[in-house]
C-alpha cells in the first residue's frame, strides 16, 4: 500500500470517526474505524508500515479526542506493528482469519488503553468486558467487509470499463 494511499485511508478513518461520535447512541459497542484501517495497513504493507500507520493515526486520535496524548497512540503503535509481524508469518487472505485478527487487535489495543489508564490512575473502567466484546465483534464484522469491498472495488471498476470497450 503506497503512502499516500495509506495516509488518506487514515484520514478518512479519523474524519468518520470524529464525525459519527456523535450520532452513536450511549451505551452501544463504537466501531473504531482508525484501528480497522491501521490493521488494513499492516496487513497489506508489514509491521513498519503498521507500525508508522499506527502512530500517526493514533497520536492524530488522540489530538482530536483524549485529554491525554500518546495513549491511543501507543496502543494504535503496538497493535499496527504486531498485525503486520502475524500478517508475514501467517497467512490472513479469507474473511476468518482476518475477522479473528481485528478480533485480538481490539482486544489488544482495548487492554493497552485501559491499562495505561488505570495504571496511571487517570481514568477507572468499572465492567468493560461488555463493551470491548462488542467492539471486538463490531470491528471484526465492518472491518472484513469493508476489506472486501475494497479489494473487489479495482476489479469491478476494470470489469465495467471492459464490458463497456468490448460492446461498442
């Protein structure tokens, strides 16, 4: 995944995100779309691409969200760099593993961020499990058919503008 191609996925991540906060009832599992796409980038591009793609979108979160920065940018960090290491050890092609992987990177970036907040005595998450089990399950559902759909989207394209040389 090119870098220009890579920065502008993380920047329409962050403007979905920032822009549908707010119309997400409370109470509900929120969908991190940054951290789809930063697994999205690690997958396709390795763990320095990840790693990389993971600071830069998590610190620009972050900046935009959290009283606290560098929190969400280390998790983001950690979570880009160990998708793309399992991404070159093991192969994430079809919809499961790539559903079992955005599973474990909510996990992983769910236990980093809260952990550092309790351990810095910022922030108390009373029952979390709930909730980060739902955004597990959210993540993996949005993130493996939007990874669908953007890996049949060129094809497509190629096909419609084929069928529309091949008939005149």
């Amino acid at each position: 995944m090119r870098t220009a191609a890579a920065a502008a996925a993380i920047l329409i991540a962050l403007a979905l995100q920032t822009t549908l906060a707010g119309l997400v009832i409370r109470g509900t599992a929120a969908i991190d779309l940054v951290l789809i796409v930063v697994v999205y980038i690690a997958l396709k591009s390795g763990p320095v691409t990840g790693l990389v793609g993971g600071t830069v979108a998590g610190l620009i979160q972050d900046a935009l969200s959290n009283p606290i920065l560098g929190i969400g940018g280390l998790a983001k960090t950690l979570v880009g760099f160990l998708s793309g290491v399992l991404a070159t050890q093991f192969i994430l092609n079809g919809p499961l593993p790539r559903f079992v992987l955005l599973v474990l990177a909510t996990c992983l970036h769910a236990a980093i961020f809260m952990g550092l907040y309790v351990l810095l005595d910022l922030r108390q998450f009373p029952d979390p499990v709930p909730a980060v089990i739902g955004q597990a399950l959210g993540n993996g559902f949005v993130g493996v058919v939007g990874f669908q759909l953007f890996e049949w989207l060129p094809g497509f394209v190629d096909r419609r503008r084929a069928g529309r040389f091949l008939k005149r």
